[in-house]
C-alpha cells in the first residue's frame, strides 16, 4: 500500500508512524506531508530516513492509496478535493465531515460495514471520546437496545495535542519551583485543577465536544439513543476516562454485562473492586484496548447499568481506530 500521512510532526501524526510501525502495515511508500513550518523535518520509518513535504494544491496524491489526516478541521476541508482527486481514501481524523451523510464515521469494532460505502472517498475518524464509549456500548446494545446514555468524561491534556502535554508538564515543575505556571493552551491552569468545558458552547449549554458524542454515537450505531455528556479537562498526561449510565429497554445483569465486555473485540475487562482492580489513565497510555471496570446496576433506575471506561485518546482514540479502519478495508478488497 501506499500510504500518506498529512499532519505527520502532530501528536497525532506521530502515532500514525508508530501504530502503523507495531502492526506490520502493509507499505509499499510512505509520504509525509505538513505545514511550511515543519517542511524538511526529518522522521525515520523502519530504518529510512523520511522528509515532511509541505501540504500543495498539486499531484502529490496520485500515488497514494490511502491519506491519514490529521492537520485540522479547516485543513482538511480544503484539501479534501486534492487529495482524494486520483481515488486516494481520505481516512480523515478532524471534525470536518463526520456528520456528513454522505461521509462514513467508523469505529471498526461497531460498524466497519460502513466504510465500504464512501461516495466521496472519504472515511471520517469519530470524536476520541466518541471511539472510547461506542467501543463500550456496542456489546451492550447486542444485548438490549441502549435508549440514554449519561456520560461525564475526564479528558486528558493529550485531547488538546502536544503542546497542551508539554504546558501541563511544565506547569507541574513551575509551581513546584515556586514560579508562576504558564497558561497559553488552557482558558485556565490545568496542573492541580479541572477545567468543565471542552470546546466553545453551544446555544442549549452544551459544549460542542459534549454534542458530538451525542450525535456521533448516533451515526455510528445507527441508533436513536439519545446521549447527555458533561466533558472536562483534567491534568492527567495522555489517556481519557468516562463514567457512563446506560439506560436499556430490557435490564441487563451485570453478570451478563462482564461476559459481554469479557468477549467483545478491542475490549480489557478490569472489573475486580475487592482487589481494587479497575482501569485508570496511568496505565492504559500507550495500549491499544478499551479497559472496563466498575460495573454496577444503577440504584436509580431498574433499566439501569453504570461503568467505567479508560482509553489512550492519541491511540484507539485517533491514530489506532484510523489504522484499523485502513486494515479493514485491505482485508476486505
């Protein structure tokens, strides 16, 4: 296959080389593309040494098979018609057409079948938050139909690049120098504090990262449930975790409930409270799994089911689910 990556010196663009590295994908070629700022960079792929070539209106598309981006939403709307202009997939990992109905939005472990139907070559990467609680909700919804879902996220500095990694890092070593931390990434200092928005609001109160999960997780499932979310920042490095409540047509045990996740693709069960087993950020950064845990009937609503989840926002958040949606498709043509 050959192979472009547009966005390559990002966090996410990083991961793509990684990811692709660690699953033995398939590369005939390999193209990096950026911006005129990271022109030139050097990066190295399985021992060859590869140069970002600045991102043009021109024919550096015609030989590519499939283009992971990750530039941004405004970067991807204006380059979409060049890149897919000879029949390149855009696997594209920005905001900019994933409620487009005539662009797929997939997470390989829900709806995979999809991505076989782009009619303008376009495949569009969901939400990391989306990805992580889709991936969890899906063995449930085999079980019984999910009508609501109630979810609060506590999402990592990663959601907001490298940058926002490297501010939270030093905001850390400042206030333990007694210097005054500094604040460019975040509308607030993110070390020792929480920040309960994501993104701009929205005229009904919700942020728009809390209505993407709304309308994403309905796309995705080809579902009417409808999703509240409440998402903020927390000062943890990398890796997102979600409380969520599922509201079912019919109860679902929690027995039943840990058999499904036990069983489900791109799931780690981590249920054992006596022990004081359960997922959290510190050691799923850097996997590839959804890990679930504290599952727990809902004291509040006999239709009711609560658990947690943890996944790596940069991986099966971004650059994993993107590659395995790359992989489906080879496999299946």
């Amino acid at each position: 296959m050959r192979i472009a990556i547009v966005g390559a010196s990002g966090a996410v663009g990083q991961e793509f080389l990684r990811v692709l590295d660690e699953r033995n994908f398939p590369i005939t070629e390999l193209t990096l593309f950026g911006s005129s700022r990271s022109m030139g960079s050097v990066y190295i792929f399985r021992g060859k040494q590869l140069l970002i070539k600045e991102l043009k209106h021109n024919d550096d598309f015609k030989r590519v098979d499939i283009a992971f981006t990750s530039a941004g939403a405004d970067v991807s709307r204006e380059f979409a018609g060049t890149i897919t202009k000879y029949n390149t997939v855009m696997i594209d990992n920005s905001s900019a057409f994933r409620l487009d109905s005539d662009v797929p939005l997939v997470v390989p472990e829900v709806n995979a079948k999809d991505s076989m139907h782009r009619p303008r070559r376009i495949i569009a990467n969901p939400n990391c938050t989306t990805i992580q609680m889709v991936t969890a909700l899906k063995p449930l919804d085999r079980l019984s139909h999910i009508k609501r879902v109630h979810v609060a996220t506590y999402q990592a500095a990663s959601g907001a690049g490298a940058a926002a990694m490297e501010e939270l890092t030093n905001q850390y070593r400042q206030i333990v120098n007694e210097e005054t931390p500094v604040v460019e990434k975040f509308a607030y200092q993110l070390a020792y504090n929480l920040i309960p928005q994501i993104d701009v609001f929205t005229e009904n109160g919700y942020t728009k990262e809390e209505m993407k999960m709304h309308y994403e997780t309905q796309k995705i499932m080809h579902s009417d449930v409808a999703v509240s979310a409440t998402c903020v920042r927390v000062p943890a490095l990398r890796a997102h975790s979600e409380a969520i409540w599922i509201e079912t047509a019919r109860p679902i045990s929690v027995e039943r409930a840990r058999e499904a996740f036990r069983k489900a693709e791109g799931i780690v069960l981590q249920d054992c409270p006596e022990k004081k087993e359960y997922p959290m950020p510190l050691f799923a950064a850097g996997t590839d799994p959804v890990y679930v845990g504290r599952i727990r009937k809902d004291i509040s609503n006999p239709n009711g089911l609560s658990f947690w989840c943890v996944g790596d926002q940069i991986k099966k958040g971004a650059a994993l689910n993107a590659v395995q949606i790359a992989e489906y498709l080879l496999n299946i043509c």
